[in-house]
C-alpha cells in the first residue's frame, strides 16, 4: 500500500516533532510531500539538508511558502475575502492569520503529489496530513485495514464494555462513534470515558445501507475499507484518509470560504468550518477524535507545561496520549 504525507506548517518546533514523525509516519512505502513556511533565522538551503538528513529518500518535494514568493496568492486572498460576506473584523482576521495560508500549503503541496502519480502512472492508496508543530503518539500503520470480522466483532465488544464501565450509552451510533475514534491503537479504548468522539455524516455513507442487509459487525467490517470516512484529531489538525476521496479538501487552497453547508455554525469561515463542510460537499462522514487533556497542548504562552506531555528525554508521559502540538 501506497502513502503519501502532506507535511505543511511553519517550522517551528519541528526539530523536536520529526523524532515521532518518522517513528509513527514514516514507514515503508510512505512518500513525504512538504510545504513549509520558514519562520527560523536559518536559511531554506540549511533547512533543506537537514529534512534530507532526516527523511532522505522519502521525501519527494520541498515547497516554501512565503508571502513574498508567491504575491499572485496575497491578490487572490484579497479577491476571495472581497467575495465572502463577512465582518470587517472577521475578513482581518482571515487576512493575517493562518488560516488561509494552511489550506494553500497543502494546495501546494498536494499539486506536487499529483504530478507524482501522472509520471508515475500509480496512485497513492492513503493520504495522511500531518503538521510540522504536531505529533502523533501512535502508529499510523494502516493494521485496522486487515482485521477479520471475527477481530472487529471483538473489538465491538471491548469498546461496548469500556463505555458501559464509563457509564456511556451503548447506542449502534454511540458505539460506531468510539469504535472508530479509537481505530488507531488499542491503547485508547482505556481512555474511552475522556474522550470527544464526535461524528459529521455525510448523506450518501455506506454503513447505514450495509446495516440493511447485514449485521452491525459485518457492516462494519466492510465500511473500513470500502466506507466513505476520514479519520481527524482535534478537528483539521492530523487527518487521514483514503486517496480516492481526497479532491475537494485541497482546492480549499483557492477557493476558501466558499464552502458553507446549510448547517454550518456561526464560524463556518474559520479553517474548521471550512475543512468540515469540504468533507460534507465531498460526501465524507468525519470521525474526529480528542480529549480535554490534548486539547491543552494547543494552549500558548504560560498556560503551555512541557512537563504534561513530555519527560526531559521528550517520552510521552501519559500512555493514553493520541497527538499534541508542540508549542516550544
């Protein structure tokens, strides 16, 4: 199977992060497309070597973004804000923050990954999103593809279990919504009862037809690999998904703020909203997994404990932690 990484955001504290990136991403068959904005007093080409150095030959391409190298793009931010009617202060907002910028990165980027597979001529299978101030804390090694329906049968059993020991109603959707928040490893289904399992459908998703015909497990077991989903931390940080679905999301790079579903909230214009309702028009049920504890490692200055995630050595601490954004 086939992988390809969109690694996108500023550096930052990148340097701390790869050590995980390249223990739970990449792996065999896994190629790296990133696009980067330098925010460091070291140079592009100092910066170069040392992803070379880290990732070598998995790496495809290397884009930097900057305001400077790509101007075309500031005029269309501007004639796209002039398009969406929004609040002065909201349209700023989207004007100096990175909101925009992260949906042309990966813009970017992902065009550097289809001319991969024209001259190729071999399509990726999977695409995982990844940023350069994040981690995951698990492998992302694809196994969930592979069970049995004996394997998820038992693995509905053991997320049944947990939720009632955590006083949670076993309803089919509240099961399916923690079954598959915790597709990623084994070590969440213990951190079941602090965890945000929270589900977007799509209209056309494929479980609810299948549970027609056979039994929920069975369902299931077909939806993994068949289903119409994406698999999302905390919301656009980290996502994964099937190549196959992945079309619209990017032209969110050029064309943001023109998503807007009939039940989006009042912040449907932020990068959330607009990532949720790509996925809806894209027909693509979102699963999307968090918890109150690594949601604090998206908090800024003095609120932001290293030692609440990391020991001095960087291990994580906490054996149930999925991801965290590593602020210093």
């Amino acid at each position: 199977m086939r992988t390809a990484v969109i690694f996108t955001g500023a550096l930052r504290t990148v340097k701390k992060t790869m050590r995980y990136f390249k223990q739970n991403v990449l792996r065999p068959n896994v190629q790296v497309f990133i696009c980067v904005q330098n925010d460091t007093a070291e140079s592009e080409d100092s910066w170069n070597q040392w992803f070379k150095g880290e990732i070598g030959g998995q790496i495809k391409s290397i884009d930097w973004f900057s305001l400077e190298k790509y101007p075309e793009w500031v005029k269309l931010r501007d004639l796209q804000l002039s398009h969406i009617h929004l609040p002065e202060m909201w349209s700023n907002y989207l004007r100096s923050s990175g909101s925009m910028i992260e949906y042309f990165q990966l813009q970017l980027a992902y065009m550097k990954m289809c001319y991969d597979e024209q001259i190729s001529g071999c399509k990726y299978d999977y695409i995982i999103r990844a940023r350069t101030d994040s981690i995951y804390a698990k492998p992302v090694d694809f196994h969930w593809l592979n069970w049995t329906e004996e394997e998820v049968a038992k693995r509905v059993e053991d997320v049944k279990e947990e939720m009632e020991q955590s006083k949670i109603e076993t309803s089919a959707n509240t099961i399916l919504n923690y079954f598959m928040c915790t597709i990623l490893s084994d070590d969440l289904i213990p951190n079941i009862q602090r965890i945000y399992a929270s589900r977007y459908d799509c209209e056309g998703d494929l479980l609810p037809h299948l549970q027609k015909e056979v039994s929920f497990e069975k369902a299931l077991h077909q939806y993994i690999t068949k289903g119409r989903y994406m698999l999302t931390l905390r919301k656009n940080n980290l996502y994964i998904v099937r190549r196959s679905l992945f079309y619209l999301i990017p032209s969110l790079g050029t064309m943001y703020g023109f998503h807007k579903s009939a039940d989006s909230d009042n912040y449907w214009f932020n990068a959330e909203g607009q990532f949720r309702d790509a996925c809806k028009y894209s027909c693509i049920t979102l699963y999307d997994y968090g918890t109150a504890f690594e949601e604090t490692s998206l908090e800024y200055g003095n609120k932001w404990i290293h030692a609440k995630f990391f020991d001095p050595n960087f291990n994580c601490i906490n054996p149930y932690m999925l991801y965290c954004v590593v602020r210093r």
